[in-house]
C-alpha cells in the first residue's frame, strides 16, 4: 500500500472524518510517521471496516 500523501491538509482531512463520524477522536485520528499499522488498527476497531476501505475513504476525503 501507498503511504498516504496528506501531511499538507491533515488537520482539514482530519474534521472531515470527524464530521463523518462523530465517535472518533483526536486520539483516534492521531497519526505519526512509522506508525501506519497502528493508526489503522485504530479505525478499523472504531469504523469495523478493512485497511483498504479506510484508505481510500481517507484518499476520498483529501
């Protein structure tokens, strides 16, 4: 998989899953270099959804 390319807009990509889904929070959404699997552990147990799923929606949303 593609690293995802968002470092620039995060903070907007960021409200945008909120608003999408208001369970997630800050802690949820944090993301650090190095730490991809983590971060989409996160999601997939908050959104029941796979990692490509996630990606993509996240990619949608940029």
């Amino acid at each position: 998989m593609d690293k995802l390319n968002v470092k620039g807009n995060w903070n907007e990509v960021k409200g945008k899953m909120k608003q999408e889904h208001a369970h997630l929070t800050d802690d949820d959404l944090e993301y650090e270099d190095g730490k991809d699997d983590e971060f989409f552990g996160r999601l997939q147990q908050k959104l029941g959804k796979t990692k490509d799923e996630i990606v993509h929606w996240i990619r949608s949303l940029g």
